[in-house]
C-alpha cells in the first residue's frame, strides 16, 4: 500500500525525515534557551535532508542562485555565528536567511497547514488567520 509513496525514493524519505528531525532539534534548541549543540544538530540535519531531497546539483543550484544567494549567506553566517557561540544572534541572522531562502514556498506551506486536522483549528482563530492571510499573500475585504 504504502511501497511507492508517490514516485518518492527511498534516499528521498530519508531526506524528509532528516529534514523533520532537523526541525524538531531547532526548535528543542530554541525552547533550550538556544543550546549550540541542538542548535548545530539540527542545522546539519536540516541541510543533510535538503541534499538528500534535492540531490547535488538541484541543491547547489538552490543555495546559490542569484535571486537566493542572500538568504543563503544569512543562513550559512548564523549557522557560524552559532558554532562560534554567538547562538542568539545567530539564530536570528539564521531565521532571517531562511526566510529569505523559503519565502516562496510560504503560501504553499500556509496552505497546506490550515488543511491538517488539529492545526487548522489554531489557523481558524481570528488573529492567527488575518497572519496567515498576510504571510502567504492573500487579502480580503472582510
């Protein structure tokens, strides 16, 4: 039932998990008052799982496109700045450039949340709504 999970390969599945565990450690290390070795972890999960998602060629081609070399440049500094210590500041250089990075796939990723069972109750809240509503580019009358 699940074997082919819609064309995906396995180093691809990997990848998905790498990136989700990645995820899960940033945001341990956030609510750990930003401990540097969760912090480091989930960035080298984080990215380890984008290459295996993209492959070589597709993921040099992300990282360093034109349009996307200023985020890129954010993200890898505060990814130093956390590994130097500094992992505050660098985690908000960091969530910058990921923002910069991401920002295209926002209303995408916005529209796919408020479709999940639990979540899309929070998403339904009035305040939560209208920021979702601005972040992924909609706008309304009402």
């Amino acid at each position: 039932m699940f074997g082919d999970f819609m064309g995906i390969s396995d180093l691809q599945k990997i990848g998905i998990g790498a990136v989700s565990f990645g995820c899960f450690f940033l945001i341990l290390g956030v609510f750990m008052l930003f401990d540097r070795a969760l912090l480091a972890f989930g960035n080298l999960l984080f990215l380890a799982g984008i290459f295996m998602i993209l492959g070589l060629s597709r993921t040099t081609n992300f990282f360093f496109s034109q349009k996307r070399i200023f985020g890129s440049l954010f993200m890898f500094a505060g990814l130093f700045l956390i590994l130097i210590r500094w992992t505050f500041i660098g985690m908000l250089v960091e969530s910058f450039g990921i923002l910069k990075l991401f920002s295209t796939f926002l209303p995408t990723a916005i529209t796919f949340t408020r479709n999940l069972p639990v979540i899309s109750n929070v998403a339904g809240i009035p305040f939560v709504s209208h920021t979702l509503d601005y972040l992924s580019g909609e706008t309304s009358i009402v």
